[in-house]
C-alpha cells in the first residue's frame, strides 16, 4: 500500500505536457488510458489546483517540422529508427485541448523536443514561484512526461505523477516508463488521490 500523500500546497506545481490537439486527438490509439480519460483526469488536476491558487504549468510543442529539435537533418543525430514525425500542419496543432479550460492565471512553456525543461523558462519559472514539488501528467508517458520527469530528478524537484492522467502507444510501454523509471525519481498515485490530498 502506497504511503500517504503529503502536499505543500505554497510549494507545488501542476505540470501537463503535451494535451494539444495535435497530440491528443491524434488517430493512433493509446493505453492504457484512452485519450479523452487522460484529459478529463488532467482537467480535474487543473480545476483543483486552479481553486487552491496553485500554479498550473501548460506545455505544449510549437514549431515547424524544420526547427523542431528532435528532427534529424540528413541523419544527424545517428539513430537506428528514424523518428515518426507528427504532421504539424494544422493550423490548431499546438492548441490546448479545450477541456482543460485554459485560465488567465496559467503558465504556458514552449518548447521544440520531448522534455520541457532544455531549451525553455520552466526551470527558471518555477523556481521564482520557490516550486520545489511536480504534478506531472500528459502524453506520452515514455516520452514527453518520462524525459522532463528525468531533469526534474536532476534538477532536485520532488514528483508526483498522475498515472491515471498519463499514456502511452501500449499499456506495455506506460507501465514500463511508470515502473521502471517514474516510481525511481518521484512518486505514483491516481488523479483522485492527487485531489484528495490537496483538500487537506
């Protein structure tokens, strides 16, 4: 059984990576969480912490399929699987799926890779709010929420993650990420869990 879930609320930040429409409404099925389950779970998240003044970090991928950083260019960097390259054309790609309700008060960080600290003001963001505790949920779980919850680690910040708020292409691959490296640098629990800890 999982220990009880203690949160600061004057020091804790909620982060959601990737809930854009050009991600999250995007054709391929995810597991174990289907997309609109990921959402909903996540838009709970940010209700609550939106009511308690907490800050609500939104991270999203804009830019074009020349300047994103995870492009390779005439096969540099080296890599033995190419990169499936998502069709970054629509005009909405990198809006914010509307279910999350996207407030005045909200952070948004930009960023051109997987993980959302290289390259962006996050760090520096939250440090300035003296943050030193992640939520942390979105898609995928094995790319952009498992590569910024591994500089958070470096970084020092504490972590929660909503497992239920998260997925991957296969729940093979969800549970890999979440067993084998996010129980490693943080802490695992369920949207409702996250909830019920932040009304104590």
């Amino acid at each position: 059984m999982a220990e009880h879930l203690s949160i600061d609320k004057t020091k804790t930040a909620l982060v959601i990576i990737d809930l854009q429409k050009g991600i999250a409404n995007m054709g391929r099925s995810l597991a174990p969480y289907d997309s609109s389950t990921v959402i909903a779970n996540a838009a709970k998240l940010a209700d609550s912490f939106r009511k308690k003044g907490m800050p609500v970090f939104l991270v999203h991928v804009v830019s074009s399929d020349k300047d994103r950083l995870n492009v390779m260019v005439d096969d540099n960097p080296w890599a033995q699987m190419r990169q499936q390259n998502p069709q970054m054309a629509a005009m909405d790609f990198s809006d914010f799926v509307p279910e999350l309700n996207r407030s005045d008060s909200d952070i948004v960080i930009t960023k051109k890779q997987w993980g959302a600290f290289y390259g962006t003001e996050l760090e520096l963001q939250l440090r300035r709010r003296k943050i030193d505790t992640i939520v942390m949920c979105g898609i995928a779980t094995n790319y952009g929420v498992e590569s910024t919850a591994r500089f958070a680690y470096e970084y020092g910040f504490n972590q929660i993650f909503a497992e239920d708020a998260m997925s991957s292409m296969s729940k093979d691959i969800h549970d890999m990420s979440v067993n084998a490296v996010l129980k490693r640098i943080g802490r695992v629990r369920k949207t409702e869990e996250i909830i019920d800890a932040l009304k104590s």
